[in-house]
C-alpha cells in the first residue's frame, strides 16, 4: 500500500505513518496539492491521500479527475472544523478523519483501502486446484492471462498471483483498458512528455513506468485498439517503452498479467487482436470457472458477504438461515461473484429477524433469484414476447437505438457496463453514441467517474 500525506499533518499524523508503515506502506509526504499532483504524475503512485482541510480538497479532487488519477481521499482536520469536513465531503473526500488521529480509526480506514475488493475467499475444489496452478506460477516472470466471465473474481486471481510472487512488496498497477478512451490510453500506459499534445502541460509517467519492479494488471485487454497493441507487444517483447512525444526508450522492468471475458482466439479470427500479443501474453492461462460451477464457493463466499457488510453497515452478525442458504444454493447468479455480493448486500440490509432468511434473498426489485435455467428461459421468452409486440411497425435502427439509450439509462451512463450487457465492444458503442448524439438524440451523460465516449 502507498500512502501521500498532503498538507501540515506530518507532525499531526506521525501515529498514522508509523500504523502504515507497520503494515508495509510506503509513505509520501506532500506540502501542498501542486506537489502531491507532481508526486502522481512521477510514477510514485498511492492507494490512498490524506489531505488537510486547511488545503483545497476541491482542488484535489479536481485534478486527479482531470489527469484521471483513481485515488480515494481522505481529509483530515481538528475535531470542532465541522463546516470544513462537510465542505471536504461535498468535494469528494471519502471520508473526514478528525485530529488528533485516534489510532484505531486511523488502523480502520488503512485497513478498508488495502482489503477494499481484494476479499478472497473459495473452498470449491475447481477453484482450489485453480489457487494451486496460480500460486506455482506466481514466481515466475511470466506473463499470465486470466479469462471468465465477468463478476467472475478476475482482478482478485491477479491480485493473488502478484501477492504470491517475488515482486510482491512492488507496486501492483491496474488498467481498465475497456473505461479509457482509446486517445488517452496510450498516454496512460506509457506517459507523455510535456508539450506531447493539447492538454499536456507536464511530463506524465504511464502505468508502465509507475509498475516498474511490479506487476502491471491490464484488465480486459480484448478493448485495446489494434494499433496500440502493437506498441504494447513492443514493450513486452524489450521491456522499454516510449513515451508519448518521447524521443528515448526507458526501460521498465514488470509483470504484465492481463485479463479478458471474451474468447481472444475469437478475437484474433476477427481481426480485432493480434495473434502475435496473444500469444506473447497467453505464456500462462488461469481459467477461472464461473460460479455457477462452484456451488460450494456460494454459502462460503455468502457468510463471508454476510458478516462483511453487517460489520460495514453498523448492524450484528446474523448466520444465513438453513431456507436462505438452500435459495442460493439453487440460484445462476449471471453475475457470478459480483452479483451475490450485492444480493448479501441487500440481504443484509433487509432481514429483519435473528437470522437472514430466505424472504431477504431478492433482486433489486424484490423478485426472487432465478433459482433453474427453466425458469429464468421461461421468464425471458414470456417478456421476449410482450417486447415484440411493441417492435410492430418500426425500423430496426429505431429499435437498435431505443435499445441502446435505455440500456445506458439502466447502468446509469456506465458506458463499459452497457456495452457488456448488449454484448458490444465498447468501441462500437461509443461510435452509435457518438452517431446520436449528432443526430439530436439525448444520450445519457457518463457516470460520475467513468470515462466519456
């Protein structure tokens, strides 16, 4: 874990750095946000940021939106400041600290960003013998793809193997190639120089560089334009790369594992992947089952959801009662991990008595899981039927873009999401987005954090 410190709390938070180093941090400190902003852009990184009150938290927020640094922010200030910690919290700090630091709140909030999505918890036997391959291989400096189906535990199984390996006190950097629009992932991969192209008012290191000693996580890759592949196969071949307005390779010395929930030899036949990068990356495949196919990895991962989000949400620790465990032993979860975790979520949220029952067990609407494919076929084809119905009479782009904007309007302008859910590449989405919005069509702005089309 690294953390920046920002501000006059040196002196104030010294507890605090001795709590984050105890626990294997790295800890900058920055005067002012300038030089924090400077600290990102060098290649230091951080996992989280700590700033003063007294400081522009607004400004900070600000800047690692723009230059598309993924850094939660913590302020800090003394105990009476309320009308600062509010102004923090609308500015888009994660959380408000008051001074002096009380050394278990300090140890909490540590400890919720290093285990924040990083939870990894099996037991089914597919998934142990797949621990295994991925824990043999993990001292090698090879480079690993990890395929299945989203939700499916993807960036964990990197995590894991990035923990396992010699590299494991380095840096561990993670790219979402397909929430990056293809003008700005080659700078965020591989940096730029100042002056490299309009915007670019400082030198910028890339992921690349940030991950050097490390393991650099490039999440589904099968997003990344032709093109820039090219470049990428280049530094994995030589391991340097170049920056953006660049004129000297730099070296880097990293683990790439990459990550896909498409079939990338499908990709290659056609013709939106290199042959040649998927098999310099393929040197190792961890095929991670999806849950569906460990039913004995449900109840385990269940009770550990359970106590996880009692414990976060300030409620006891109910056990999953005997009918509520029998639901989700029958249910498909899509999904796969992500969706149980949010049906434990509500779960948790909903049950009323000393345990959770099956009556918590819902969708976001309330309905019940679906328990068997027959039923879920069944409840499709039925919906499938009253849907067409209404298709009498119109042109297939009407229908293709209706169909488009409102599937954007249920992930909430979540471009990377919507595309998965219409089984499109994000590029193409991005191109009909693009298209409407010419043609005068309200199109749904980006959710808040997530890269425009």
């Amino acid at each position: 874990m690294r953390l920046t410190i920002v501000g006059h709390l040196k002196g104030q938070l010294t507890q605090a750095t001795r709590i984050a180093m105890d626990r294997g941090a790295a800890v900058t400190h920055a005067e002012s946000v300038d030089q924090a902003m400077r600290s990102l852009r060098a290649g230091r990184g951080a996992d989280l940021i700590m700033i003063d009150v007294a400081l522009d938290v607004r400004e900070l927020i600000e800047a690692l939106e723009t230059e598309r640094f993924h850094v939660p922010v913590v302020a800090c200030g003394v105990e009476h400041d309320a009308r600062a910690a509010v102004a923090a919290i609308r500015a888009g700090a994660k959380e408000y600290i008051p001074l002096p630091p009380d050394p278990e709140l300090i140890a909490a909030v540590l400890s919720a960003v290093a285990d924040d999505a990083r939870d990894f918890v099996f037991r089914d036997p597919a998934m142990v013998s797949l621990i295994k391959l991925a824990t043999q291989i993990a001292a090698s400096s090879a480079s690993v793809l990890i395929t299945g189906e989203s939700g499916s535990g993807k960036e964990m199984l990197a995590r894991h193997v990035h923990s396992a390996s010699p590299r494991a006190k380095a840096p561990f950097v993670s790219v979402n190639c397909a929430a990056i629009p293809e003008q700005l992932l080659e700078s965020e991969l591989f940096g730029h120089e100042k002056g490299a192209f309009t915007g670019a008012t400082a030198r910028r290191i890339g992921k690349f560089e940030e991950a050097s000693g490390g393991t650099l996580l490039l999440d589904e890759i099968s997003e990344m334009d032709v093109r820039l592949q090219a470049k990428l196969l280049r530094a994995l071949q030589e391991r340097v790369i170049d920056r953006v307005g660049g004129g000297k390779p730099v070296p880097v010395d990293i683990r790439v594992i990459a990550t896909s929930n498409r079939t990338l030899a499908d990709e290659v036949r056609k013709g939106t992947f290199r042959e040649d990068l998927l098999y310099r990356l393929n040197v190792v495949n961890l095929k991670i089952p999806p849950l569906r196919e460990r039913p004995a990895d449900i109840i385990e991962l269940a009770t550990h959801f359970a106590k996880k989000y009692a414990v976060a949400n300030g409620l006891p620790v109910r056990p999953l009662a005997a009918e509520a465990r029998v639901e989700l032993a029958r249910g498909r979860f899509p999904g796969n991990v992500r969706e149980l975790e949010n049906t434990i979520h509500r779960a948790v949220l909903l049950a009323t008595g000393a345990e959770i029952g099956a009556e918590a067990i819902r969708t976001p609407d309330g309905s019940p899981l679906d328990a068997t494919p027959r039923g879920a076929a069944a409840r499709a084809a039925e919906t499938a039927e009253t849907v067409a119905r209404g298709f009498v009479g119109r042109t297939l782009a009407d229908v293709e873009r209706d169909l488009i904007i409102d599937t954007l309007g249920h992930t909430r302008g979540n471009r990377t999401h919507a595309a998965n859910i219409l089984g499109i590449s994000i590029r193409t989405l991005r191109n009909k987005l693009n298209q409407y919005d010419d043609e005068g069509f309200p199109v749904p702005p980006p959710q808040a954090g997530v890269a425009a089309a």
